[in-house]
C-alpha cells in the first residue's frame, strides 16, 4: 500500500513511525512533514491547507490511503473533498468534526444526549459575556467557540484574569475568529484523563487511556500550552472507570451523531475530568492527540495499517487488534519562550545518538533539517518516547535520555507522569 500521511507535528511523524513497521507498507509519503517524518517515508511539499494539490498528488501517486493528522484539515472539510473523488481517507467529515470545531455544538450535543459535562452558558458578545461573569463565584472557564491550537480554555481565577481574559478575547482579537462565541462553564473538579476511541460511527476500539500535562512548568504552573508531555496507560483510566467512559460517553455520542445524519469516524478524543470515579468530558477532539499520540500509538502491538483502513472503507475491522501491555512516557522539549514568543534556528545537537537508541524514540515536531544541522523550527521541537515493562522505568528512561539533547533555550517539565508514580510512591 501507499499511504499519505497530512500534517508536519509529532503526532504526524509518530504515525509514520508507526504505519512504516507494517509489512503491507510499500511507500510512504508525509505532506508537509518535518525532519523526523523524513526517516520514515518522503516529504511532500504541500500545506495541508491546500485541498486541490493534495487531492491531485494523491490520484497521481495512486495513494490507497490519507491519514489526517491535524483538526483544521478536518474541520475545513477535506475528508468530504476526498470522498466527492472516491478517495480513502482516515478522518471525520467537516459536519462530524463540529465536536471540536465547535465548543457550542459539542456542549449542545452533550445536553441533548445526556453526556456529563460541566453545566454553561454561552455568550455571543462582549456584553453578555461581562452580564454572565458578573458576580459569578471563582473559579470557572472561559472557552473560545472555535479552534485555538489547544489554547483557547482560560481558567479564571479571580478578577484579573477575568479582565485579561476579555482582553485577550475582544481587544487584542487573540482568538479571531474562533472567539466568535464564548463559552463559559463551571470549573470541574478532578484528575484529567485522555480516552480515544478508534471508530467508523458504530464499532470501536479504545487505545490506552493517557495522561496529557497541558502546563508549561513543573507542577501544573504556567500558561497552558499544547502539551509538555503524556504518559500511556494511566492508572486513573482503570477498568471502572473506562467502562463507565463508554457507558456515559463514547456510545451516546456515537448514537447521537448518527441520529443526527452526521456520523462519526476516525479517531474519538474525549479529554476528561474524573471526579470520585465518574468521568465528565471537558472537550472532543476528532483526531489524535499530541503528545498523546507518542505514547498511545507506540503501544498499539497489532498493525495500523489494518485499523486506519478498514475504517476508512468504512467498516471497522478490529479482528487481530491488540495493546502491548507495556507503559510509555514521553517528555516534550520546548523552545525558549514557548508558549510565548520564541525564536527559531537554534541547532539542536545529541540527535544522531539518539536515533541509534534501541530504547528511546526521538518524535520530532518544530525542527528541520538543513542539509547538515538539525534545528529548531517550533515552540514544541520534539518529544522523547520510551516503552518500557513499567511506568516508572519508562519515565526515569526518557528523561536519561534527553539529556544527550541540546539547544539553546530548551525547557521541558521534568515531572511528567507525577500523578501516577506517587500514587505508586516512585514519586
């Protein structure tokens, strides 16, 4: 098979990393790519944004399957531009995706199908929004309608952040567009846990449940960014506690989706807030998360090919799937200044050791290749994976590791997977 891969972050490149251990791979391409996809399968020079080639590049290649990695592609609607040419592609339709395109729509279907989720209201003006807030009791959150690369949930605190925040939305317009609404919702109390489910709108699979660490610094202090890091599986996401997820969440959405004429395939991301054992959703995604994704995937033990593809034709073949069993951690290094401002170019050195690991996995994501030099090109530069029989020897692994890496202004956390290792008192 020849499979396209859209996207050029680490959730691209640990798919490729994936999808080129299979024996029905014989060829892959990444459009745009990155540094790191490039050791797996050949680069494409073409923005995701840009339907028209993809489509073209696609039939003239004779690709037997696209794997959408990024939301926007999806939101914007290229599965249904794929589908009007009778091309597989891995991916929800532009209607399906609303779940992530749209926080109003999501939380409307959540209401309406009886899906647990904080209790909101919505505000379409900067009026509403001060009339709603006014006297509210702290804390709660503020939450931009549309697609914010994962920054648009402002928890407010107190009055300052309530001030910053409507500045932010209205007078600097950081937001744009997706602040078209707002979103505010009562604060949830709990332990964040990651389930996604693998889908063609009526079967499923689920992948190991994961915890994402969304803050910048250690111990949950900072700006939210897009992810400093995950680990894969979390003992929050226990049998219980996922058959409840299932119960409460995944097959009423699947249900409603269907009932309302736009069903769901591809990946189901349910980011959750568990609270005495019982789940309540926080948002959807409707694709795999990053930095997720570089500890759920590498646990898939059976071939991916199989999966994406039979979901792509539409009906789910889940004959043969299974999880390894095993734990992954992996640790983002970020650019000076992320998730602010931060300069690019920075060489990064220690790469080439760590390719020639058996053990530790470099997912590469704001970084590219000039021919000689790896360097740095993002706010997220890379992640460092590592498999291992336990949690903690996968955590303490990645961070050895990493250490071989550097470049001017590197930051990273140095407590992923915290919450789970003091539970086991490793921590």
């Amino acid at each position: 098979m020849k499979i396209l891969v859209i996207g050029g972050g680490g959730r691209e490149n640990t798919l490729i990393w994936k999808l080129a251990q299979s024996d029905k791979v014989e060829k892959l391409f990444c459009a745009p790519g990155n540094a790191g996809t490039a050791c797996y399968g050949e680069n494409v020079d073409i923005p995701e944004s840009d339907f028209d080639r993809l489509i073209e590049f696609v039939q003239e290649k004779g690709i037997d399957l696209t794997v959408v990695g990024p939301e926007k592609p999806l939101v914007d609607g290229i599965v249904d531009r794929f589908n009007s040419h009778h091309l597989p592609i891995f991916g929800p339709t532009q209607n399906a995706a609303m779940l992530e395109g749209s926080k109003v729509f999501a939380k409307k279907l959540m209401s309406e199908y009886d899906v647990p989720t904080a209790p909101y209201d919505v505000c379409e003006t900067r009026a509403e929004l001060e009339e709603i807030t006014h006297g509210k009791s702290f804390p709660y959150v503020i939450k931009v309608d549309g697609l914010a690369a994962g920054k648009g949930a402002l928890v407010i605190q107190d009055e300052g952040d309530l001030k910053s925040a409507i500045k932010d939305i209205y007078d600097e317009n950081k937001f744009g567009d997706a602040a078209g609404c707002v979103i505010v919702e009562d604060f949830l109390e709990g332990e964040e846990l990651s389930v996604l489910a693998v889908t063609d709108g009526t079967d499923y699979v689920l992948l190991s449940p994961a915890q994402d660490h969304k803050r910048a610094f250690d111990k949950d202090q900072g700006p939210n960014t897009g992810g400093m890091g995950a680990y894969a599986p979390a003992p929050l996401g226990s049998p219980d506690v996922l058959e409840k997820v299932e119960e409460r969440v995944i097959r009423p959405v699947l249900k409603g989706m269907k009932e309302r004429g736009t069903p769901f395939s591809g990946v189901l991301y349910c980011g959750l807030m568990i609270h005495n054992g019982d789940p309540w959703v926080v948002e959807f995604n409707v694709r795999f998360g990053d930095p997720e994704s570089q500890v759920v995937i590498p646990l898939i033990q059976s071939d991916l090919v199989d999966l994406l593809d039979s979901v792509a034709r539409g009906r789910l073949n889940a004959e043969g799937f299974t999880l390894s069993g095993r734990y992954a951690a992996c640790v983002i290094l970020a650019s000076g200044g992320y998730p602010g401002p931060y300069e690019k170019g920075k060489v990064i050195t220690g790469l080439e050791q760590l390719f020639q690991s058996r053990k530790a996995v470099p997912f590469l994501a704001g970084c590219r290749f000039d021919g000689s030099r790896y360097l740095t090109d993002g706010g997220r530069v890379m992640g460092v994976t590592v498999v291992s029989k336990s949690l903690n020897d996968a955590v303490l692994s990645a961070y050895n590791y990493l250490k071989v890496i550097e470049f001017e202004g590197m930051h990273y956390r140095t407590d992923i997977g915290f919450r789970a290792l003091r539970r086991q008192k490793h921590f």
